[in-house]
C-alpha cells in the first residue's frame, strides 16, 4: 500500500495541472468548537470548487494518511472524540499504530507535497511559544516549512506566539514571507501585529511569479503568504488584549505544556470572548481559502 493516499480527484487535478489547494484538519480537530468545525472544512471545500479549484483536504483515517479526504471522513475526524492531532513528527507513529487524526501545518504541508499539491490555506501557522528561550516550545511548523517547497496562505501567527521572534526563526529558516497588500505581518486576530515585513505583493500572480522563481532557483523552502483579516472582521483591540492576557494565564495556571498547548490557548479565547474570536477565526480562514484558490490558478496559468 501506498504510504501516502491520494484521492483520484486530486490525482487527476495535479496530473493535470488543475489548480489545487490542500487544506489541513488540526483545524478541525482541534481548533474549531463542534459543529463550526465540520461546517467550516465542508464550506472551504465548497468555496474551493465553486471557483473551479480541486479542494485536497489532509488527514488520517485509520493509519492512512489522505490527501484528499471524502465528506464522510471529514466527518468522521470533526465528530469523534479524542482523535489525534498529528505533526510530522507522528505520521510514522500514526501509520505504524493505526491512529486518525487531524495534520498539523507541517504534516499537511509534508503530505500535500508529497501529492504534488503547491498551494495550502490554513488559518493560522504555528510559531515559537512565549518563554520559548526556557521551554524550547516551537511549532514544528516552522522548521517543516524549511524543508517543504509550497506556498502557505496564513494570517500571520496569533499574539498568543512570541510573533517576533517567530519571524526571526522564518528568516533563519528561509522561509520566504510576502505580505498580501500590507508591509504590517497579520497577527491572526487583527491585522497587524505591530511588526514589519519587507516583501509585499499585490496580486496572486505576483505570487505565483514568487513560487515560479523559488522552483528555478532549487530552493526547497516554503513560501508564506500573509493574508490580514478583513477590517470588518477584526477582532476589537481591547477584547483581543484582555482574552489574550486571560488565555496565557490559564493555560500557566493549568500547567499545560507540549501539543496540548495552541489548543488549549484556542478553546480559552473562543470562551472568553464568547465566541467573537471564532467568528473572526471563520472569516479569515474563508479569506485564505479563497486567496489560496487564486494563488494556484495563478501557477497553474503560469505553466501554460
Ligand atoms: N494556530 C492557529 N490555529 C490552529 C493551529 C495553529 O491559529 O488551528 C493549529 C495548526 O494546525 C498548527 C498547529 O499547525 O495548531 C500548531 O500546533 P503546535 O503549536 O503544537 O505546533
Ligand atoms: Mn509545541
């Protein structure tokens, strides 16, 4: 058996040259309250194919990493309890062991590119951790994203992270990170983090133009797109400070360490602000998807 599963759609799309864009299931798992979380992975998928895009969404169902999930199996990942959530780290464990689970940014990145898949959206990518220079807590996602060559829709990390010094590491790392219309990096929740990017882009061929030049030149990096929220969407400044305190001092109070952490940090937030930042959460993910769309059309024209 195949180590990696792609669904005949997404075979077909990539043979093809058809634009695709995978999307990961961490989200779903575990970032997303029930029922938002399944409706949103069916929304995306649905935004996708409404613009003429090959939806590819990244999980894995009973030791079988898939790229290109049914509906049933989103389902199944966004309604059973304590599934997984699967970094690079665990694919071999969960394929070993026979796990279903959610993929993280760097799994999904690894699988989807594996596929032959060049676009991703997610919500947010992870980042290094607050304290990190004593607990070493960085997302695996940023050193995935060293080694994979795909271009990854985000907006931005949240202020949850240590933001700066996540940008410090995606320079290191060689990540190249272009900002979508703005010089300000998102920070999830509200546009602008407080820190500046030097590489801005205005049109997703522009980005495309970015990706083609990244695949001459051999380098095997990630490019990271960063999409700010919608001003409308924005989450309130003062809200966003005071559920930011209340979520780090929960998750130290409560002791939680390791991959439990981003989860535990997301839950608090969407409790807290009583459910305003999940609303924001859906409306940044949809403006992902949809620029995720363009961007892989954008190369896929570009191959014509
Ligand atoms: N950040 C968010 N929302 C998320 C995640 C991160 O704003 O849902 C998820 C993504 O799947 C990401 C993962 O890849 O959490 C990172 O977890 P960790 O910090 O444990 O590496
Ligand atoms: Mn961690």
């Amino acid at each position: 058996m195949p180590a990696v599963h792609v669904s005949d759609e997404v075979h077909e799309a990539v043979a093809a040259g058809r634009p695709v864009v995978a999307l990961e299931t961490t989200i779903i798992t575990h970032g997303l309250p029930r029922p938002r979380n399944s409706e949103a992975a069916h929304e995306a998928e649905r935004q996708l194919r409404g613009a003429g895009i090959t939806p590819a969404t990244v999980g894995v169902v009973d030791g079988r990493p898939t790229v290109g999930l049914s509906g049933v199996e989103i389902d199944r990942l966004g309604t059973t309890d304590d599934v997984s959530k699967i970094g690079s780290r665990d694919l071999p464990v969960a394929v070993a062991q026979g796990w279903s689970g959610g993929t993280t940014v760097s799994a999904t990145a690894w699988l989807a590119h594996r596929a032959g898949v060049r676009v991703f959206a997610t919500g947010g990518l992870g980042g290094v951790h607050r304290g990190a220079s004593a607990t070493f807590d960085e997302s695996a996602d940023l050193v995935a994203l060293a080694g994979v060559p795909i271009l990854v829709v985000s907006a931005g990390v949240k202020s949850i992270l240590d933001v700066g010094a996540t940008l410090e590491r995606l320079e290191t790392l060689q990540v190249t990170v272009l900002g979508y219309r703005t010089t300000a990096f998102p920070g999830f929740y509200v546009r602008d983090s407080g820190f500046t990017l030097t590489d801005r882009v205005e049109t997703a061929s522009e980005v495309a133009a970015v990706v083609r030049a990244r695949d001459d030149l051999g380098l095997r990096s990630a490019v990271l797109l960063a999409n700010p929220v919608a001003e409308a969407e924005e989450l309130d400044d003062a809200l966003h400070h005071a559920v930011l305190e209340g979520a780090l001092a929960d998750a130290e109070a409560h002791g939680v360490r390791g991959k439990d952490t981003t989860p535990h940090l997301l839950d608090h937030l969407h409790r807290a602000s009583e459910g305003r930042s999940l609303e924001v959460n859906l409306a940044l993910y949809r403006a992902n998807v949809a620029l995720g769309g363009e961007v892989a059309a954008a190369l896929s024209a570009l191959d014509d």
